[in-house]
C-alpha cells in the first residue's frame, strides 16, 4: 500500500531528473554548435572558402542533427555590425522556425554576412527542444506546439586572417 502512495512520486522525480539532465545536454550541444559556427567566421574558413549558407547551415547541423531534423528545428541568423554600438542599439529578437509559419528559413544570412576582417559579428542558433516530459516546468520559453526554443548567441571580432 505505501509503494503505491510513493512509487508515482519516486517515477515523477526520477523522469524530472533523466529529462533535466537530457535538456542541458541537448543546450549543450546547441552552444557547442554556436562556438563552431564562430570559429569559422572567426578564423575566415567560411570567407576564404567562399562557404554558402545552405553549407554553412549544414556544417551546423552535424552537431544538433542528433536531436531533431535541422530543416524543422535550426535557425541560424548572422549579421555583422561596423561598431559595437551598432551592436548594442540592435535589439531585435533572435528568429526562431515556426511550423505555421513555413516562410521562416533555417538560414537568416547570406555569405556577406561573414564579414572581413575585424568586423564585429553576431551568431544567433536557435533550436526547437521538444521535451519528452513537458510537465517539467523549467520556466522556459515554449511554443504554441510544446516545443522549447534554446537559443545560443556568440559576438565577436574577426581576426585579422589571410585572404579577403
């Protein structure tokens, strides 16, 4: 009688705790793509190789394809900014899929966006987490379709590489 009592809150914490550990494994994986996604516009691979975005989409998506298909869950926006008060007076919102609304691309940049060399850039990933517990209630943002949207931000300045 007390393990029927106890066994439902034993299995709601035991789930509560795989699902956490799931989720911060998954952002995980999300800022380790945004820190790739950096490094080849930092460095100018992307430049110097002349990467596309549906390329450079790709390349980001060998690190979260694991957790979903990248053509329902990525966005990747890239901007580039002369200085860093043009960074700061940008207070735009970070673009994220939508299943309505189908017009949203996974790649909100093009390949001028890379920048040269010592401009300012802004790599902004977002990925749609759908939670296998989704009464965990980590007060995170959600979609209209129970998805969790995690978004991962890099800024920085573009070293001064060979080539363009």
């Amino acid at each position: 009688m007390e393990f029927a009592i106890v066994a439902p809150v034993l299995l709601a914490l035991i789930f509560s705790i795989l699902e956490a550990g799931w989720y911060f494994f998954v952002t995980t994986s999300v800022q380790q793509a945004s820190a790739n996604a950096a490094r080849l516009i930092r460095t100018g691979q992307a430049q110097n190789s002349d990467m596309s975005s549906d390329a450079f989409f790709d390349e980001i998506c060998r690190v979260v394809s694991n957790f979903g298909d990248c053509s329902e869950k990525l966005t990747i926006d890239i901007s580039k900014f002369s200085n860093f008060a043009a960074l700061a007076n940008d207070l735009s919102e970070p673009v994220c899929r939508d299943r309505d609304d189908p017009t949203i691309a996974g790649a909100q940049f093009g390949a001028s966006d890379y920048g040269r060399q010592r401009d300012i850039i802004r790599v902004r990933i977002c990925f749609l987490y759908k939670p296998v517990n989704p009464g965990l209630g980590l007060s995170l943002g959600q979609t209209k379709h129970g998805e969790r949207e995690i978004i991962s931000v890099s800024i920085f300045r573009n070293e001064p590489f060979e080539g363009l």
